[in-house]
C-alpha cells in the first residue's frame, strides 16, 4: 500500500535525525528531507543528505536559499530596520519564512499531505514554521515530532535513536544552541542561561574581541540604490556577497555583538547573545541615508511601523496581513532613499560619519548660521504664536482655576540670601 508522504525540514542533528525515523515507525510516512541553505556553518551539505538518506528518507532535497534569501527577505528587513525590542535584528526570525517556502513547495511537488518541523514545544521557531506554511498552504497538515513524541529527556531520545538505527553523536557535544544565516549567529544555553554570567570568548566565531581588532579605525562607504545596499567603497555586489562582506569587514573591528534578556513570544524571558555585524552595520547605515531622504513626518511615522514590523515577523507574521500591509509602506518610503553613507569602525563601535544623496532633504542655506542663510527668522514669531495657543489656553485657564500642574507646583525659585 502507498504510503503518505511527509516533508521534513531537516537539520542533519540528532533531533531531526530522530524525526526521519519517528515518522516513518510511529506515523507510518514516507519522509522527504528538505535542507536549507541560508548561510549557516557546516561541514558540507551534501553530507547531511547521505544522513537523511542513511536515516531511511525517501529523497533529500538540498536548497540553495541565500540568494532569495538575502533578495526578497533581508532587503525588506533593511527597509524596515527590524530590530525586535529595538536591540535583535531577527536573523532566525527571518530564515524560518524563508524556508517554510521551500517546504510548501516541496509538499506540492511531491503530492505531501503533511509537512514536519524539528523544533521544540518552548521555542518561538515553531510558530515561525507553521504560521508560515499555514499562511502558505492552509490545507497542509503540520507534524512536530519533537514536541509530540514520548520521550522527555536527552538521554531517552538517544537511548531510542540508538535502538533504531538512528546515528547518535560520538563527539561531545557543544554546550551551546546555534543558529546562524547570512544575517548573523543566535548563541544560547550553556552558562549563557545565568544572565548575570558573562559570555565566555569562545562562543563567538564572526567577531574579534574589541580589544583585539586593529588599532586603526576603517572606513567603508555603502552605495543604497531605493533603500537597497548595492555596492561596498562602490564596487557593485549582489545583496548576498555585500551582506558576506559586511561581516567580514564589521566583524574585524569587533562590531555586532549583542547580549540581551528577550521576551519570546511563548511568554518567557531568555537570555540571547547573537552576533549581527552586516546586520547591525547596514541597518545603522540605512537609517543614516534615510535621516537624510525622507520627509519628517513620514520619518516619524515610520519609527512606529518599524517596530510593529518588527514584532510582527518575530511572531511569525512574515506572509501575514499586517506585515505584508506595513511592507507596502516600507516599500513606498524607500523610493527616493538612494545614496551613499560612509561607516566607521574601530574597536567595538560603528557610527555614521557622512552621508550623500541627490534626494537630499538637508537644505545647506536653511540650515546655516553662516552668510547665505536664507531661513526667515521673522516667521518664528507668527509660528510660535500659533504653534503654542493650544497650550498657552491650556495653561491660563488651570492658573485662574487654581489647579497648578506638576512643574509649577514642585519648581519653585530659591532666593539666596547673601547677607
């Protein structure tokens, strides 16, 4: 008899090693494994594919994501300068869209009724993966083995993988939880999960210790093309090699460390140390360019839609209304925003020490307090007289009404006396 298929995002680690089998002894499935390529670190892909076949996978499928991946995800989260509670520039938040795609293209491929995930009952990436492909696929049904199965410790799921032919790791084991993309690593667990521990040094890979990077600051100039970094000290690079170069160059002088206490959507608190160097450097020169672009009030309305488009794809909203609404906005803001900003780095620290565009809203004669400055300073009085009528009727009638407000009841000047 035929039996049903199942696509399963497939890592090569233990747990969806255990996946593979699980679903085909307790599920009776046939599995096709789906390996994506966003930019992590690995030994070699390929390799994973032989394991899912070994597992007893029916086919492997190895995607090479990072093009779509740094195209069509990380360009909208540069032009909504994601940073999720103003401090995480959501790399895993955004790489688990883009491989929920994948798989709902496969499940369609191969006629699959059920797509499976490998991640846990306490993590925000499950509902990453099945809002995605809920909002892809609604028809799909969505398996999560890991947070299904019997089995409530480590040692019970080897002890299982090991009865069943499922490969159980003979190194020891990292103490830490990775997860990396083109967009940086996600670091935790470990002595990590004591927040007033500091991070040891060896958990970082993609930066130098401050201390340690070059004694001299670097300068590089970032070429943006409608919101779009296209070019690094103006050679022309696709999104991907520009957002590989950023690391490199960022990661040098020690910048793109982030340590933080993070509110997860599932309600708890959890402490997370990432490291985002192009990320973190390429949204701050964003946001430079667009001081410069876009007109004020749509500046300040943007800052509050930032934000929410930021919860939202941390939510696991990336094909949901709401987001893809705020990136319609986004996408308009980013029309005039073309130029150049150059970057410093030295040390530990990136800041914006220039910025250039000919859709440049600074007016040089306005701004001035030098000769040529053509600002009519005599409209200030008419403006301020009507800018401040709300409040000044505000405050006349609580004077004749006695009710003082707080400044004027806790402020009061002090005579001294210098006899």
């Amino acid at each position: 008899m035929t039996k049903e298929k199942v696509i399963l995002a497939y890592s090569g680690g233990l747990d969806t090693s255990c996946c593979i089998k699980w679903l085909q002894v307790a599920m009776n499935l046939d599995v096709i494994a789906v390996v994506g390529e966003v930019g992590q670190e690995h030994d070699g892909l390929e390799k994973v594919k032989a394991k899912a076949l070994r597992m007893g996978a029916i086919d492997c499928i190895v995607a090479d994501m990072r093009d779509d991946f740094a195209d069509n995800f990380l360009t909208k989260a540069i032009a909504a300068n994601a940073m999720y509670e103003n401090k995480y520039p959501l790399l895993s938040a955004l790489s688990r869209p883009a491989i929920a795609k994948y798989l709902v293209q496969a499940a369609h491929t191969y006629g699959a009724k059920y797509v499976a995930h490998g991640c846990t009952g306490k993590g925000n990436d499950q509902v990453r993966f099945e809002n995605s492909i809920a909002m892809l696929d609604p028809t799909l049904t969505i398996l999560a083995p890991v947070r299904d199965w019997e089995f409530n410790t480590r040692p019970q799921e080897m002890e299982w993988a090991a009865a069943h032919g499922v490969e159980v790791p003979t190194t020891k084991a990292s103490p830490y939880s990775i997860d990396d993309n083109l967009f940086g690593r996600a670091i935790e667990c470990g002595i990590l999960e004591d927040p007033w521990a500091e991070p040891p040094a060896d958990i970082y890979t993609m930066t130098v210790d401050p201390q340690d990077a070059p004694d001299a600051p670097e300068y590089v100039d970032i070429d943006f093309e409608q919101g779009v970094p296209v070019a690094i000290n103006g050679k022309k690079m696709s999104m991907r090699d520009i957002v590989m170069d950023m690391n490199e160059i960022a990661g040098r002088n020690g910048y793109g460390r982030i340590d933080m206490v993070e509110n997860r959507l599932v309600g708890l608190k959890s402490r997370e140390v990432y490291e985002c160097p192009a990320a973190l450097a390429l949204i701050m020169a964003h946001k430079g360019l667009e001081d410069l672009c876009l007109e004020r009030e749509v500046l300040h309305a943007k800052l509050d839609l930032e934000q929410k488009w930021a919860v939202s794809v941390y939510y696991g909203e990336w094909f949901g209304p709401l987001k893809q609404a705020i990136d319609a906005f986004m996408a308009n803001t980013q029309q005039c925003v073309t130029g150049t900003v150059k970057l410093k780095f030295y040390k530990g620290n990136c800041t914006v020490v220039g910025r250039k565009s000919e859709y440049s809203l600074y007016n040089p004669s306005l701004a001035t307090y030098s000769e040529g400055d053509t600002f009519n300073h005599k409209a200030a009085a008419g403006f301020l007289e009507i800018n401040g009528l709300s409040a000044r009727n505000w405050a006349a009638n609580r004077a004749k009404m006695g009710a003082l407000n707080d400044s004027t009841s806790v402020c009061q000047p002090h005579i001294i006396d210098e006899d």
